[in-house]
C-alpha cells in the first residue's frame, strides 16, 4: 500500500505522523512543564522580594532593638514615678525650681480617677511654657480643665486646673 503512494504523498504522510507524535507531547508534557516552571518562577521572585525585605529587617535589627530597650527603660521608669498627691506636688515643686517658676498655690482634691488639682504657678513665659512642656512629658495621664495665664508685675501667672488620672492598674491613690 505504501509502495503505490508517490513520493509527495510519502512525505506528507510523515509529516503528519510526526505531528501526531509530537503534538500529544507537546499539549500533555512540554505546556505542563512550561507551566510549572513559570509558576516556579513567580514563586522564587515573591522568595527573592521576601529574603530581601527580612535582610533590610535584619540590618535594622540593631537599631531596633536599641530602641526597644529605649521603651523598655522609659516603661520602667514610669513604673517607677510617684503619682500620688505627695509625689505630684513634690514633682511640681521640684521642677519648678529647674525652670524658675514658683508653685504659689496647691489645691489638690483626691477622686476615684484621679487627683484634680487647682493651682498658681509664677514665672517668666519661656520659664512657664518650657515647664508646661516638660509636665506633659513627665506626667502623661492629665486632662487640663482650664489655663489662665495673667501678666504680673514682670512676670506671668498660670492658674491651672488639672486632672491627672491614675494607672490604668490602680495606681497610688494616697
């Protein structure tokens, strides 16, 4: 049957036999692997963005954990302060003196939430303003109720009231 077929034929049959082999081969071995392998390469390129970032995260680890001991100390040393009425006033008295502002009047009332104190402090504006900024540092849980702030003589007056409210835990409730 083969030998009656001319040559043209002969060559056309084998080129088709040829794709009847490599076709199945290549819709059921080649695209599959092709397919895996791009998967495999998306897969290495989200790895690669993933080891680069952890490596940036690494370099910083130093100065991360500098700054976790940095909270760390300023936690214990909240821990640490007095936030008692006593401990307030003294505070208040204290760093009164560093900043050149006088503590005229007290007027402390101590509550369930905390300690509401009215009271007079005198000084310069900058002496005043650098010891309100530090008060708010130092002394985190307060609400101010009312500030007046009147000229006298060559200084200034602040009349404050304030709430500084205890720990979440309890706190010094003395």
């Amino acid at each position: 049957m083969l030998s009656s077929l001319s040559k043209r034929e002969k060559i056309l049959l084998g080129i088709l036999a040829l794709i009847i082999i490599i076709a199945p081969y290549y819709f059921y071995v080649y695209v599959p692997y092709q397919e895996r392998i791009e998967e495999y390469q998306e897969e290495k390129g989200e790895l690669e963005t993933e080891l680069a970032v952890t490596r940036v995260y690494v370099r910083r680890l130093p100065e991360l954990l500098d700054k976790l001991d940095e909270l760390e100390q300023e936690v214990a040393r909240i821990k640490e302060e007095d936030y008692s009425n006593e401990g307030l006033m003294h505070y208040l008295l204290d760093t009164g003196r560093e900043y050149n502002v006088k503590l005229i009047s007290y007027n402390p009332t101590v509550r369930r939430d905390g300690i509401a104190v009215n009271g007079v402090l005198e000084g310069d504006f900058n002496a005043i303003i650098s010891f309100i900024k530090q008060f708010e540092e130092d002394y985190f849980k307060f609400n101010y109720n009312n500030i007046n702030i009147r000229p006298r003589d060559n200084l200034l007056e602040l009349q404050i009231s304030f709430v500084h409210q205890y720990e979440d835990n309890g706190g010094d409730r003395s």
